[in-house]
C-alpha cells in the first residue's frame, strides 16, 4: 500500500482537508443545496487517506522528513 498511496501530507494538510471537504459537502444538505459541494469529497478523502495523487504527481509533500534513525 504504501508504494501506491505514498504519505505526502502532514498532520495540519490532513486537518485542513477534511474540514474543508466537509464544509463544501454541507453545502449540498444546508444553504443553497447546489450539487457543487460533492465537490468536498476529494478533500475529505485525500485527508482521511493522508494521500494526496496531485502531491505524488508533482513530487510535493508537507509530511515531515524522519530521519535515518527514525526508519
């Protein structure tokens, strides 16, 4: 698993997606009920998954660097 979905996203990128995603999903139940907000759901599951296909894509990651002795 970790060779196709590489950790690429730190712990406050992870936090930040998921409220996002489901900030944009509750457009879809409250407020002006527009379907655009299923639009939430790729970050809430590249925050949940901790994941990211366009950091892999583009060789970013906000995940901490460990060091050797930490492996």
């Amino acid at each position: 698993m970790n060779a196709i979905l590489p950790r690429n996203e730190a712990g406050w990128d992870r936090a930040a997606r998921v409220i996002l995603g489901l900030g944009l999903l509750s457009i879809v139940f409250v407020g002006p009920q527009t379907p655009w907000g299923w639009i939430g759901l790729l970050p809430l599951l590249t925050g949940l998954l901790g994941s990211c296909p366009a950091y892999t894509l583009f060789g970013v990651s906000t995940c901490p660097m460990k060091s050797p002795a930490q492996k």
